[in-house]
C-alpha cells in the first residue's frame, strides 16, 4: 500500500479543489455504531433456540437474522433496478436496515464518481459501498477493504473466468465484486459473405484477411452505391486492442508499470491495422461508431451485445461469432463491466460485505436480467427462451464464449496515470485516421505514458 501521506496529500488537493461545489452534504443522521448500540447493549442476546434464522430462497438461507436498525450509504449512478434488487436480497438477513442511494454523476471515465467518492471520505461523511472502474487505485491506496477471504462466499465465484477475476483483483488479492461484464465478439453479415462464396465466419485473422482479398477484387457496394469493407476500427481502444493483442502486440506490462505499445511486436501490429486502410479493407476511423455496420457497408463488425437490437432494427441478415485467432493462437478481447466496493473507514463492514453476496447471488441474476454476470445464467432455459423471442439468442451465446478469452484492459481506465488513456487514443486516431508513422507516434505515446505511470509509483 502507499504510504499515508500520498494519501492524505490526494485528499487533501481534491478537498481544495472542490471546496466550493456542493458535492455532497453530510448526514445529520448519526450512524449506529457496528455493533451493539446502547440501547441493544441492555436487551438480552436471544439465545439459539429463539433465534430466527433466513429462510430458503436467500443466499442467507439458515444464518441469523439480524433485527438492528441501521443505514449503509452507497454511492452509484442511476442502476434503481440493481440497488433495489440487492437491497430487497439483503433485507432478508437485515429486515429492518436500509441503504441510502446516494445518485452521483458519473462524468469522463467515471472521474466525477470518483472525485465525489474521495471528498466524501476525506470529510469524514459515513460512505460504505461504492460503485468503481478504479478498484485497482483505491485498493493500493488502502481506501478500500481486502475481500480476498470473502469473494468464496459470492454465489457467482465458482463461475467467473479468468478475465472477470482480472477486474477485481490486484497483486493476487480481491478488492471488490465485479458485475454486468460484457466484451466485444464477431458481427458478420450474411449477405456479403453469401455473394462473395463464403459460408462460414472465420475461424483465424488469415482466413479473414482471405476475406478481405476477395472483398477488395469485388468491387462490392451497397444498393445506394457505397463502399463495403472488411471491417472498421470503431469503438475505442476498449474494442480495437483485440487487434492488438491478436496480431502479436502487448498493452502493457505484468503488473501494470509500464506501456509496451511501442514494443517491436506492437509496431507491427498496428502497422498491420494501418495497411487494412491503406488496401481499402478498412475505412480511416472516423467516430461514426455503428453507421457502416447498420448501413450494411461492413463485412465483420467487431462490437458487443448492445448493438443487437439496432442490427435487428437496420434489417442486417447477420451471423455472431467467437472472435478468430491471430498468428498465435491468441483472441483475447477486453473485459468491461464495474466493480462494487466496501470502503475502509465503513462502520459496517461485515453488514455491506453481506450487500456485495446479494448483489453477486443467484436470486439477484434472476431479477436482474438485462445484463448477465454469472456465466451459467447464459444457459437458462428461461433467459434463453427470453432471448430468442427477440432475436438476441445467436450473440449472446457468441458473447458468452468470448467471455472466456478477455482480460482487464487498463488503457480504458488506467487507475496509476488517466491521462494515459486520452494519449492513447489519440495515439490510434493519428495511425489509423492520419496514417502517421507507426513508430513515431507510440513512442512518443509510450514515453509520456511510461513518464506519467513512473511518476505515481515513485
């Protein structure tokens, strides 16, 4: 952990910093204390035979229940439906304790939430849960509590991947409960594949890129006389790195101290990306985000679940599929999502833990539907049932595959530099919207992100 005065002087910038907003104000209520207070102090404990233990149905079923009167504090934006599910699950072992939402807005990358986390904590306001994408910074400051020894008792543990755990982790240690996690699979659209002979979406970047040769020898447009490509390179950094990755490049280090997209296998890489434009599969980015895909201008989409329902919508006679490999074998995506987290300084520790085994149970994956985080959910005959009637079933059964091969990416929200995270983008957008030299452009990103990261952990 970093040591207090790093601490205190982070605090400390952002309490000036916001001296004059009004971020939020402190409770006039006094929180009971974790234990007994002195009221409950004078009544007798109930012994075991006139204890009332949960009921079947819960993840508490056959422990105590607990009948103090208390109130956790969770900061979140918006989520209504997620808070009053848990809080419903909770109330079972806590029926007469409640959890204030405290709304927060959730600003560029979360900076707000996180800035209106921090002067909550630095002014002494009680704050228990939190909802973060900056786990891994708040855990190494210590602002956060250590869950290792908890996280076994989450429903959803024995069925996370590996890429899941990668989000809530840090140095091997678990720091927070990691929920609605998505990742990016393979969109392809029928109609062209079917013209250009080819039956099957590809099973490796080569046989893509045998695509892509056809593709080019066509001449193919849409109706309105459009150009068709291969594929684009939308979606930031959090969609594109699979490119990266399955072309033989490297993010980052090990543990997360150093940039290596400016490594030899990097270079060649993204000047593989580049020559995709250059040999008109691919058009320059641009930020039109899904447009070529709903207008049909797309061969493969690389993108997620939540542009389904607007394929449906475009009419796209589309397939979903598993990522293909690259040259070694790797198809590797990011890992999205956010964590909840139990603050430090929480009178309530154990009590918000129990908020984190609701939030990750059973019961709670089947009120909450609209996003699944226990991977075995994917195979409900009713959530299935569900999907197929409206035409969802085929990519959500790709995006659960994919789930299997993602991992944390830390340029989309680097906890240790964020400034990083708009270097890089802005890196991508000078090679593949400028056509700049590959080179040149990351390592210059790669020395002002090194410099940047080196800074905080020095």
């Amino acid at each position: 952990m970093k040591n207090a005065k790093r601490l205190t002087a982070l605090l400390l910038a952002l309490v000036m910093m916001f001296a004059l907003a009004a971020c939020s104000q402190p409770s006039t209520e006094q929180p009971a204390d974790t234990k007994q207070d002195a009221t409950q102090a004078e009544t007798p404990a109930a012994t075991a035979a006139e204890a009332e233990l949960v009921g079947a149905g819960s993840p508490f079923e056959g422990e105590t229940v607990d009948p103090r009167e208390f109130t956790l504090r969770l900061t979140i934006n918006g989520s209504d439906d997620l808070v009053e599910a848990a809080t419903q699950i909770w109330q079972t072992k806590y029926p007469n304790a409640t959890v204030e939402k405290i709304d927060s807005a959730w600003g560029a990358g979360g900076t707000d939430a996180r800035n209106k986390q921090l002067i909550m904590l630095s002014g002494g306001e009680q704050l228990d849960i939190g909802k973060v994408v900056w786990g891994k910074e708040f855990f190494e400051e210590g602002i956060i509590v250590d869950l290792t020894d908890k996280v076994e008792s989450f429903d959803y543990w024995p069925y996370l991947t590996e890429g899941q755990k990668s989000r809530m982790s840090l140095d091997g240690k678990y720091y927070g409960a990691t929920i609605f996690n998505n990742t990016v699979f393979l969109f392809y659209n029928k109609d062209i594949l079917a013209q250009l002979g080819v039956s099957e979406p590809p099973a490796t970047i080569a046989e893509m890129e045998a695509i892509g040769e056809k593709l080019a020898a066509s001449g193919m447009k849409t109706e309105d006389g459009k150009d068709i490509y291969l594929v684009n390179f939308e979606g930031g950094n959090w969609a594109t790195d699979y490119w990266l990755w399955a072309l033989g490049g490297k993010q980052m280090n090990d543990d997360y101290t150093e940039t290596l997209i400016n490594s030899p296998e990097s270079i060649a890489a993204y000047e593989r990306m580049q020559s995709y434009i250059e040999k008109g599969w691919a058009p320059k980015l641009d930020g039109s985000g899904d447009q070529a895909w709903l207008n049909g201008q797309l061969a493969f989409y690389v993108t997620g679940d939540w542009v389904l329902n607007s394929t449906n919508e475009a009419g796209i006679n589309a397939g979903y599929s598993i990522m293909p490999t690259g040259d070694t074998g790797v198809r590797t995506t990011s890992i999205g999502g956010c964590e909840f987290v139990v603050f430090s300084n929480s009178k309530y520790q154990d009590e918000s833990i129990d908020w984190l085994r609701a939030l990750t149970s059973d019961e709670f994956q089947k009120i909450v539907t609209r996003s699944v985080t226990n991977i075995s959910f994917y195979d409900d005959p009713e959530m299935q049932a569900a999907w197929k009637e409206a035409g969802l079933y085929e990519g959500k059964m790709a995006q659960k595959a994919q789930l299997e091969y993602t991992t944390y990416n830390f340029l989309e929200a680097p906890y240790s530099y964020p400034d990083a995270s708009s270097i890089y983008s802005t890196a991508l957008q000078k090679i593949l919207t400028g056509m700049q030299d590959v080179t040149e452009v990351m390592n210059d990103a790669a020395e002002q992100i090194n410099a940047g990261i080196a800074k905080y952990h020095g």
